[in-house]
C-alpha cells in the first residue's frame, strides 16, 4: 500500500511541475511501465485529483494528456505559489510594466548568456538541440521541426504555467532564452495562457540565413 501510495504521490509531483504529461512521460518519471501507470492514473481520475484531454499532435490520432485537478491542486502546499506571486504583484507595482518585462528578458539573457556563446558556431539544427537541452534544465519539455521555410518549436509543457495564470510576463523568459541562444528572434505563434494546446515558436529560415552571412 505504501509503495502504491509513493508511485502515485510521483506521478501527482510530476503534473505538478509538468502539466499536460502524456502516458509515457508519467511512466517514466515515476519509473514504472505504461500499464502500470494506465492503472494508477484510472484510481486518481476517480478520486477527482487529474483531468484527461485530448491533445492534436502532429499527423494522425490526437493523444491524451494528463492534469492536476483543482482538488489535485489542493494536495500541495501552495505557500510557494502565494509567495511568488506576492512577490510579482510588489514588482509590478513598483515598477514600470516595460521595467518589468525587461526584468524578465534579462533573466532569460543571463541563463542563456554561456550556453549561446559555446554554441555560436554550431549548424542551426545543432543549436536547436542546445535550445531543448537548456530548456529541460530549467523544467520545460521541448520538441522542434523544420516545416517548410521556418523551423517551429513547441513546449509541451511549461514550469511557469500555474504563476504566468496571473503573471503572464514571466512568458518573456523562454521567448528571450530561445532567441539569445539562437541568436535570432523567436517569434510566439500561440500560447497555453490563451487556451492554445502549447506555446509555440517559430524562427524564419531566411533570418537564420542572414545571420550567417
């Protein structure tokens, strides 16, 4: 019972910091198969602490993810939650909306600032890797692809999700952590604060081209 109580308390850890998790990735984090945590999640959704949606995904069959519930919520202190928004609402307050994001942007530029520069001789697609690799260290889970002209990445999920709700400048970090290390602007095609599925990015391949010449 205990170790069921531990696998299940995992797979809730994990939507905590990863909303919108897929099958595979919860299976993964609390280290046991897909139909093992098919089973567990089956007992959460029936106690009412996940949701399950459906979610498009590229070509073919939408797949399902999984969410903290409101009451799923409700099982984790939120003391650090209350607290950083406090903090974000003084900040706002006292400073000019520009100030602020600026804040945000030089955050992003100073995490970014080492990576970019051992980088900024690699091909484009290497650096892409970088990106994703970077961006998994401070919590994000990141895919990308070449579509056409423009190569497009995509957040699956976000650790910023539940304070952006209410701080949606916190955004700017990403954004700017993903242009500072491609060295070219990253433009935001859609966001999960605005219903959207992920947030999204998309860098023009003649910007790239420019850059290299």
């Amino acid at each position: 019972m205990e170790q069921i109580k531990s696998t299940r308390d995992r797979i809730l850890h994990t939507l905590l910091t990863h909303p919108r998790s897929t099958i595979k990735e919860l299976a993964d984090a609390a280290g046991i198969n897909g139909i093992s945590v098919r089973h567990h999640l089956n007992a959460l959704m029936a106690e009412g602490l996940i949701v399950i949606e459906e979610e498009r995904h590229g070509v073919g069959r939408p797949r399902q993810v999984y969410s903290l519930s409101e009451k799923g919520m409700e099982r984790f202190p939120s003391r650090y939650l209350r607290l950083t928004n406090r903090l974000l609402e003084q900040l706002k307050e006292a400073l000019p909306a520009p100030m602020v994001s600026r804040l945000f942007e030089q955050i992003a530029e100073d995490i970014a600032a080492e990576a970019a520069e051992k980088v900024k001789s690699l091909p484009f697609e290497q650096k892409m890797e970088a990106v994703k690799q970077l961006l998994a260290q401070e919590g994000f889970t990141v895919e990308w692809e070449q579509q056409g002209d423009q190569y497009v990445i995509r957040e699956i999920t976000c650790p910023y999700y539940q304070i952006g709700q209410s701080h949606p400048e916190v955004c700017a970090v990403d954004q700017q952590l993903i242009s500072t290390m491609l060295a070219t602007p990253a433009e935001k095609v859609s966001c999960v604060l605005s219903g959207d599925p992920h947030c999204s990015y998309i860098i023009s391949k003649k910007s790239v081209v420019e850059k290299a010449k």
